[in-house]
C-alpha cells in the first residue's frame, strides 16, 4: 500500500492540471485576502479632506441651512425624548447626513465578520470547488488516456488501486486547503493586529478552526468528485452531475417542499460556520399569554447543527465512495 | 502439476447493450498455451482475442468459464501470479503529458522495482535519447517500444503482446520480432496475439486460431499450414508429368504452366518423376496464404453471433 501511495502522490504531483488547480488554490485566496485589507484601509488624509469639503459644500445649501436651523430650534422635534447633550450642532448636522460616517464609507475588517459572511466564508467555497476540480481530473485523466488498464497490469486488486488513489486526493486537497486557510487567517490577524483594530477573545481560533473544518469540506469535495469520476468514468460526465445537482437541486427541493435542512448547500454552510440559521415552515409560537399569533403556519428560524451536518454529507460521501467502488471492483476496464 | 501457462475452459464473455440484446464476444474457449517458446494466437478482427487476453489479466469479468495462470486460477489468484506476467493489451495506453521514462517509474513504483529496471528496459527497446520526451509526442512505433519496456519492468515468465508490431516501421517490426524470438529462446513463454499470419508464421512454434470467439484450431504452426502436404511443381513438359503422377497415385492439379501435386512427402514426387525420366526445374512447398486461411477457417461464421449452439467443438489438435 505504501507503494501505491508514493506512487499515486508522485501521479497527482506531477499532473499539470492539478498543478494548475493548486496554484488557483493559492491565488484566488491571496486575491480575496489582498483586496478585502485594501477595502478596509483607513481613509487617507486626502480623502478625509475631500469628504469633509463635500461636507461643507452641501452645508452651504439652502436646504442644509433650513434643516439644520430647524434642528437647533426644535431639537425636540428631531430627535425626540433624547435631545443629545453638549454639541447640538454637530448632533443636527449628523441627523440631517452631514457626517463623515456618511460621505467616508469605511468597511472595518473584523474577523468574526469575515468568518461568517464576508470572504473567509467565499475563500472555503473557492477552495472546495478547485479541490473537487482536481479530484475529478485526477480521476478523469487517467481513464481519458486509458492508463488505469496499464496500472491494472502492474497491480490487479482493483480496491487497493482505488484507495491508494482516494487517499492521495483526499490528503492533497485536506493539507493543502488546511495550509491555505491557515495562512490566509493568521495574515488577517496581523493585519488587524497591525491596525490596532481590537479582537474578541478565542476569535483567531475560531477563525482557524473554521478553516479547518473548510479544508475538511474541500477534502471531502476532492474525494467526491473523484469518487464520483471513478463511477462514470469521466470527468465532463462527474461535473457535469454536480453541477446538475448543485444548480437544480436547491431549486427542485424548494419545488418539492423538501425541508431545508435537506439542502447540500445549507450543510456545507453549517459545518463551515459550526452551525447555520435557516428558515422554514413550523408551528406558530405561543407567546406567554398562550394565544398563538400569525395562524397554524409561520416561517420560523432554526439552527442546523454542525454533527447534523456532517452526518448528512458524511452518509452522501459514504453512498458517492460505496457506488464508485463497488462499480471500479466489477465493470470491465477498457 | 499442469505444464500449461494459459489455460480457460469454457471461457465465455458476453457484452449487453442498453437495449439488452447480448453480442457473444468469446464462446466457450478452450485454450491451452504449454510453457515455453512463442504461441501465437490468432484470428481475425472481432474475433475475441483481446477480449480473452483481457479477461486473462483481470481487465475484463468473464460470462462463465474458468482461467489459469501458471496453473493458479484467475481472477482470483492474479495478484499472487501478476508479478510474472508482462503484458501489452491493444494500443499502448500512458499518460499523455508523463514522459515515456515518467510513466516507466510509475509502474516500476508500483511494484517496488529500482530505477536500473526503468533503465535496462529503456535501453532494450532502444528509446534511449528519447524518454525524457512527452508519450504524446511519440510516434505509434515509439509508443509500441515504451508499451513493450513497460512488460519488460517485471523479468516475466509469460508475456502476452496483443498486436505488438502495429504501426511499427520494419526496422522495428524486425526488431521486435527478434526480440519476441530471443525471449521464446531464452524461456520465457510468449503469448502473440496477431493477425498477420506472416507474423505468426515467422516468430512462433504453436498457434491457436480463434473465430467468433470460438477455437477452431490449435497446435504446431507447420501442421497448423499444412506444410509440406501440397507442392508446386515446374517441369518442361507439365502433361506429360501430370500423367506420371496421377499413375503414382498423388493428385495433381494443372495451374498456369505448373502442378499442384498433393503428397505426403516430397519424395514421391522426385521419385516418380525421375523413374519417368522427367527431371524437375522447381519444387516448392504450398501453404496457405494469410487471406485463403482465414476465408477457409472462418467460412460460414458471422462476426458477432457466437453462442452456445453453434459451437463446433473443435478440440486442441489438427484443423478439421
């Protein structure tokens, strides 16, 4: 066995495509990281100055003028029971827009918000999909040339071959994807480190425990689609079903009813996230006068937990692995 | 303990297509390949030979029938008997974008062999210079030199070489031919799949010759052509000569200015003759030609539509 893996590492090392894919897998992320600590600088001195020019330009306008007397006359009207204390102009000038909040949009990086739904999470998608890539041309390209009848000749147990070549992918795609999104956190915290932005305890572990659990995603994405290009033979036909799947399913499911917990997409979000909220139909809460509000039906939010997750993708994974060995042990080889 | 490399019984393989019709590939084959020397195996195109060789290595699941190896039954046994066995199944089949000496490695890998291995075989097919190249920029017969280096990564015992010559140049057809003789010298039992009797006729000591995936004759390449029974004979008066011979009791047919005289053995001829005083300027042995064989051997058999009933029950030994 040890063999084979040397022997099938070698293989996938030295395939270009799969080169390809690994340096995509490298750039892509780097993009994302490179363009989200751009977007998130700190305004120049020049920019603030041009906002705070705008600022006065447009205080200048009759309008301006008539909002901000009004509010200095009636503050009451504008801001109700709480008439902030000291500075009302600044305050009336911040309540009609006149503020640099307003003319100097600033996107703070916080890490928390990119773990849940800023790039982080798109970097895990990025990842997964070029490691299913490269699992299924891994796959593809040797039935294309027609070497596995070759590989065959020099070693006939059909299972072995087939496990040596799924370890290798899966192994490739899980350390490589691990190391990518390692790397991508750790220099996200130093630049947010740097900025003296303040952190949240435990948040940097968090943020590495979800990659993590991403380049577990992108390692099981790699196994099936090469499990799943072992099964039919071919890499078009392997894509081709996922991204029938992928593009159809969520659609079909919501044309059915089917629960959405049932969505692949949704579980792959929760074992990324440690659980994900969703919506579906359920019973009406009660409130505590015991009348239940809004009819039988209403949409309610759940969690979907991440053990549900991953033993719904796992027990997908097991039937993709379970069908393409089975198929790889009995068909004939061309 | 049998003596047999290859050895089926009532190998049968079977293709369904989608609308379940069934297309008998090979029918109930009895084959037996003694251990040394070159057996050639041939038949026609779409007769089932590379589909039996195919089944032989695991590549393909036989319909019924059971298969040896060095007397170890197969599949079930190939892994323990695989080791000493090279094979070239079809067309060579590498990795494009490998070189021909990267795709060498990763066999050798696979079974542990060192890199002199990948060496020697490199330089016995004479690739050398050439197998740092891509396998894609190879010409046919480069590919067929790697495909037979590949084989030669194991030190087998047997060899099975489907079609090996194909799209060689006759440099190397001569080359590998000599080769495939040299090893048949040397001990090595050598499974030539072929169909160019020419081929077979020149290379191996025993044949079987398969049709429709039936076995319709196996045994020693001369007796398999029938060396030796039929001669051409040139003499100054042809009539006169055909009298002698017909009173000899040998049958003589007239063709273009010469005679095809039937005999056991060319010493009838020359005797009678010379006793008639008429002395011969030409005897030359008859065999068959590639085309005639196969038309006679195949006569009445249609591709594709073998099957249980219309097995002929030819065993191992002479043609019928």
């Amino acid at each position: 066995m040890n063999r084979l893996l040397r022997v099938e590492l070698t293989r996938v090392l030295c395939r270009r495509a799969v080169l390809v894919l690994l340096a995509a897998a490298i750039v892509v992320p780097a993009v994302i990281g490179v363009a989200r600590v751009l977007n998130t600088r700190e305004p120049s001195a020049e920019e603030v100055a041009r906002a705070e020019q705008l600022i006065a330009e447009e205080r200048d306008t009759r309008w301006a003028k008539r909002e901000l007397a009004s509010c200095q006359k009636d503050p009451a009207e504008y801001f109700g029971g709480d008439v902030p204390e000291g500075d009302l102009e600044q305050a009336c000038l911040e309540w009609i827009g006149l503020s640099l909040d307003n003319y100097l949009y600033v996107d703070r990086l916080e890490l928390a918000e990119e773990r849940d739904e800023g790039a982080g999470f798109a970097v895990v998608v990025v990842l997964a999909i070029l490691m299913m890539l490269a699992g299924t041309t891994f796959a593809g390209h040797d039935w294309a040339s027609g070497s596995v009848s070759n590989q065959l000749l020099f070693e006939p147990r059909r299972p072995l071959v087939w496990t040596a070549k799924g370890v290798v992918v899966t192994a490739v795609a899980g350390v490589f994807s691990a190391a990518v999104l390692t790397v991508y956190w750790l220099l996200l915290y130093a630049v947010v480190t740097a900025r003296d932005a303040g952190l949240g305890d435990g948040v940097l572990l968090d943020c590495l425990q979800s990659g993590w659990r991403g380049a577990g995603v992108a390692a099981a994405a790699a196994l099936a689609g090469y499990s799943l290009t072992m099964l039919f033979r071919s890499t078009v036909a392997a894509l081709g079903v996922l991204l029938a799947a992928s593009v159809a399913g969520g659609i079909v499911l919501a044309v059915l009813g089917v629960d959405p917990v049932w969505n692949p997409g949704l579980n792959i979000g929760a074992v990324i996230r440690d659980g994900m909220p969703y919506w579906t139909e359920g019973p009406c809460p009660n409130l505590d006068d015991g009348v239940t509000y809004g009819g039988d039906v209403c949409e309610v939010e759940k969690t979907l937990s991440l053990g549900r997750a991953v033993l719904f993708l796992g027990t997908m994974l097991v039937v993709f692995i379970a069908a393409s060995l089975a198929s790889f042990r009995r068909r004939d080889v061309p | 303990m049998s003596d047999l490399v290859i050895e089926t019984t009532g190998l049968r393989k079977e293709f369904s297509s989608v609308r379940g019709e069934k297309r008998v590939a090979v029918s109930d084959l009895d084959l037996a390949v003694p251990a040394g020397g070159v057996h050639g195996f041939l038949g026609p195109n779409g007769s089932g030979k590379t589909t039996t060789i195919r089944m032989l290595l695991g590549l393909a699941r036989p319909t019924r029938g059971t298969m040896r190896l060095f007397g170890q039954p197969v599949p079930e046994q190939l892994p323990h008997v695989i080791g000493r066995v090279g094979a070239v199944v079809e067309s060579p089949k590498f990795s494009p974008n490998f070189s021909g000496r990267r795709n060498l490695q990763l066999l050798a890998g696979a079974i542990g062999a060192p890199s002199s291995v990948v060496d020697s075989a490199i330089e016995t097919v004479k690739l050398g210079g050439r197998e740092k190249d891509r396998y894609k920029g190879y010409s046919l017969g480069m590919k067929q030199r790697l495909a037979i280096a590949a084989t030669l990564l194991k030190t087998p015992d047997l060899l099975i070489l489907d079609e090996p010559t194909n799209g060689l140049d006759p440099s190397g057809i001569r080359e590998i031919r000599e080769t495939i003789r040299d090893l048949g010298e040397s001990g090595v039992t050598v499974l030539l799949s072929s169909h160019i009797l020419a081929e077979v006729q020149q290379v191996c000591t025993s044949a079987t010759i398969i049709g429709n995936g039936r076995l319709l004759a196996s045994g020693r390449v001369d007796d398999l052509l029938g060396a030796g029974t039929a001669y051409r004979v040139v003499v100054p008066d042809p009539a006169a000569a055909a009298d002698v011979l017909a009173r000899a009791e040998l049958e003589v047919t007239p063709h273009e200015g010469t005679l095809h005289v039937e005999a056991e053995r060319p010493e009838e001829i020359t005797r009678a003759l010379g006793e008639a005083g008429i002395w011969l300027t030409e005897l030359t042995p008859l065999r068959a030609d590639l085309e005639s064989y196969f038309l006679r051997l195949t006569e009445g058999e249609q591709l594709g539509q073998g099957g249980q009933g219309g097995h002929d029950g030819h065993d191992n030994g002479a043609i019928a």
